[in-house]
C-alpha cells in the first residue's frame, strides 16, 4: 500500500482540535500517512523561542507537503506572519481557494462553485513600507508585481481549469488606476488565456467584480487575482456560502505545498470542542487530491457535506441550537466515510 510523508503543523487555538479531527479523517479514508509533526506560531515561539523554527522548515523541506493548523500573528507589532515567512521560503506562489455551497448552512446562495487562485508572494504583502516624513504621519507602501509572477499564478490556474473541466476563467485587476502594476498581470492573463483557446477568458476591473459576485457569483468559475485583491475577494467568497468555518485552502509551489484552513486561531472557542473541523478537513481532502488520491479526497468531501446538509451532528456555528462538538462532528464524518466503503 502506498504510504506518504505529510509535516503536520498543529498550530495555535483551534489548531490542535482541528488537525486531530483532519488526521482521523484521512486515516479512516484508508490513505496511509505518516505524519511528521512540527511547532509554528505562538506554540513554537513558547517552546523553541521562534515562531517558525529552523527544524519545521526542515521537516516541511524533507515532507515537501504540510497539513496546517492556524497560527497566531499580533497584529502591528511583535513578529510577522508565520504564514507570509512560509510562504516566501518555498515559493509557494498560488494560493487555492475552492468556493463552494453547502446544502444545511444557512448563506446568501445555494449554488455556488467556483474556485479562486490568489498570486501569493507579490504586490504589497512584499512588506516594502515606509515613512516618508520625521512625524511619522504619512507612509507609503510598494507593490511589486513581475510579469514572470503572473504568468505563474495564471498558468496555474488554465492548468487547474483544464484538468477539472473549468470553461471559464475572470481576471481581477484594477489596472484602470494601477496601470503599470496591475497592467502587467493583465498582459500576462491575456497571453496565457491565447495558449488555452477552449477556455474563455475575460477580466473585470475589482470594484465591479465585488458587485458581481455579490448579485451573481454563478457567473463565475475560476477567478485569477493579484495577492491583496485575492486576499480580499476570497473572504467576501467565502462569506457569500456562509462563512470561514467552511472554507478549506491550499499554497502551491513548485517544490512544496502548504494544505490550511482559511479560519484563524479562533481564541474565543479555542480548547472547548466548539471548533468546526470542517475547512481543515476539507483542505485535507485538497491535500489528497494534491498527492493522487482524489478517490479518498472525494470521498471525504461527500462525507462532510452529507453530514452538514443532515445537520444533527454538527457544531454550533452551524446549527446554533442544537450543535454538537468538535469531536461528536468528526465522528459522525468518519461514520459516513465508513458507509461508503
Ligand atoms: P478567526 O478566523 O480566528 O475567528 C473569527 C471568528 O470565526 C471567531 O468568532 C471564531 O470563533 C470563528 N471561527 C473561526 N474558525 C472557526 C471554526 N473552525 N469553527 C467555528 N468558528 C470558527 O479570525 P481572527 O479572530 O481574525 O484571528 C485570530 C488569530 O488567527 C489571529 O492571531 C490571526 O492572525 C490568526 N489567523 C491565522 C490564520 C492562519 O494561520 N492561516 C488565518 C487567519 C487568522
């Protein structure tokens, strides 16, 4: 039976819980991991005196794939983002976001299906700030944005549209204002989108494209997007099925990849059996599918929209009244998965 190397990171709050759920998960899929388990986040910077020590880069170098819980960054001061250092040390340029509806979770739509890819590594999150007079009253911020990057990003996603049947692929920009910048990744869209002709391409300007998607996200099936307009596209997603809780995610280099919910460390619940396991799971299924196992990913994805759209054993996020535990959600995951066996 084929076996795999996966680094699982715990993470901070909810993290444990929800990473616990996800290993039971994969294991009752029948898929034989073996899990490599690395410290990042506040843990990490309590235990090793780092948030991201040397020894989880190694471990995510020797595994190449990680499963994630989430990390805790202070906001404004203190160390900088466990997720943006990761990300910048393996190159792990797209940032995969699925956007899909869950029958039983109360949102703006039922239908919803759509997958956005975020370019990860550019734009303002380069982190190239300044200010620019002794007060300290004004600031100025750089986006870098390289015409190789977002052919990347762009390439990635055609390939992801190809491979999974995807017709239509939007552009996000805002290149009306940003000329040069944002100019640049729609030249690149334009001239992948040449190399793909069965799959129709447009762009929209941002603005617009928030307006559409809150009147008729169906329009959309793949959505390409500079780093911090896709940060923020991909959480007004997410809000349009109903929320974080739900919404798995994954970051893709060419030698590495990083499989994460899109929720953080929820500390309002943290340790409670309150946490919804459902988006680490899901990103589990996504790391499956990543490694070749899209029997067991689809499997499981059935699993847990079988068990939401049932709606008994599943926590309060979801059914306020009668909601149950983290673990009591997982359990009931694993049983379906069992019966499909
Ligand atoms: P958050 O996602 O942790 O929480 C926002 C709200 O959603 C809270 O009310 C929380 O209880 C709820 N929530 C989140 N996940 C849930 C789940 N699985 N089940 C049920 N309810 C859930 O966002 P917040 O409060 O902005 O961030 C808290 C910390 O998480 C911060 O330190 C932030 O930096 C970090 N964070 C880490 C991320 C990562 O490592 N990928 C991503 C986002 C935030």
């Amino acid at each position: 039976m084929k076996s795999y190397s996966v680094c699982l990171i715990p993470g901070d709050g909810i993290g444990p819980e929800v990473t616990s759920a996800a290993m039971k998960v994969v294991e009752a899929a029948g898929i034989n991991i073996f899990w490599h388990f690395a410290t990042a986040g506040g843990a990490a910077l309590e235990k090793e005196g780092s948030p991201l020590p040397e020894s989880t880069i190694e471990t995510i170098r020797k595994c190449r794939v990680a499963l994630k819980g989430p990390t805790a960054t202070p906001i404004g001061q203190g160390y900088s983002s466990v997720n943006v250092e990761l990300r910048e040390r393996f190159g792990l340029y797209a940032n995969h976001r699925p956007i899909r509806s869950f029958i039983g979770v109360k949102s703006h739509y039922s239908d919803v299906d759509l997958v956005i890819f975020r370019e990860n590594l550019e734009d303002f999150y380069i982190g190239d700030e300044e200010y620019v007079n002794d007060s300290r009253s004004a600031a100025v911020a750089k986006s870098l944005i390289t015409a190789a990057g977002s052919r990347r990003i762009f390439e990635h996603a055609f390939a992801h549209a190809q491979k999974y049947g995807r017709k239509k692929i939007t552009a996000v920009h805002k290149a009306n204002i940003l000329k040069m910048t944002h100019g640049i990744f729609l030249e690149a869209g334009k001239a992948v989108a040449q190399t793909y002709p069965d799959i129709e391409y447009s762009d929209r300007i941002a603005d617009n494209m928030c307006m559409q998607l809150v009147l008729n996200p169906n329009q959309f099936e793949v959505i390409v997007a500079p780093n911090f307009l896709g940060d923020l596209l991909s959480d007004l997603c997410a809000g349009l099925v109903g929320g974080l809780g739900l919404a798995p995610g994954a970051n893709i280099g060419n030698n590495a990849a990083i499989f994460e919910a899109v929720h953080g460390t929820a500390p309002d619940i943290a340790g409670q059996d309150k946490a919804n396991p459902s988006a680490l799971i899901l990103s589990a299924a996504m790391m499956l599918d990543y490694l070749g196992e899209q029997e067991a990913a689809v499997r499981i994805q059935s699993a847990v929209a079988e068990v939401i759209s049932e709606g008994k054993s599943v926590t309060r996020d979801i059914n306020r009244e009668n909601g149950v535990g983290t673990l009591q959600m997982t359990a009931a995951i694993i049983d379906k998965i069992r019966g499909h066996e």
